[in-house]
C-alpha cells in the first residue's frame, strides 16, 4: 500500500507532525505540496515560512556570497598573472607553450 497520498497520508500525531511542506502523490499522479506552515495554508502563493526551508535558503545564499567571494578574489589573480605575462618579453612564447600543454 502507497503512503503519503491523500487516502492514505503518513501517519502523525501532534508531536510528530513535519515542520515543514511535505510532498505526497495524488492518486492522479499528480505531485501535490501539503503546506507546512501557516503562511502557505493560508495562501498556496505565499513564501513558505517553514524553519527547515528558511535555515536551507539562508545557508545557500550565505554559500553563494562565498562563492562569489571567491571567484572575486580568483578574478584579481587572473587578471594580474594575465598583465604580467602580457606584459613579459616572452609572453607570447609564454602562451603558446601554455597551450600547447593544456591542448587548448
């Protein structure tokens, strides 16, 4: 028998209802969300105030500002190293050995 479909929802109990949107299969097939939280029980359209989904968006973003950090601070670099071997004697040389190595 398949759980988590509107005939047969999981089985819960006051202290074990899920904090957050859960998905379940309609007997249509259909993917459905059951709303977690009170925001979106109110209105389907609004943001989802769920803590486990709030907590999962704040750390992305905070990964994503790294990671732009970073690209950032790899950019500088490139730029740099790319004006000095430019700037070199023997920069094409420089180049052309660099990709013939790398095959690009």
């Amino acid at each position: 028998m398949t759980r988590n479909t509107r005939e047969n929802p999981a089985p819960t109990t006051p202290d074990t209802v899920p904090a957050g949107c859960q998905w379940f299969t309609d007997p249509d097939g259909t993917l459905c969300l059951a709303p977690g939280c009170m925001a979106r029980i109110q209105d389907p359209d609004a943001q989802c105030l769920c803590d486990t989904l709030a907590a999962r968006l704040d750390r992305l973003t905070e990964k994503l500002r790294d990671l732009e950090e970073r690209q950032r601070y790899a950019n500088v670099w490139w730029q740099a190293l790319s004006s000095v071997v430019r700037a070199h004697p023997d920069g094409r040389a420089i180049l052309t050995t660099t990709r013939n190595l790398t095959g690009r």
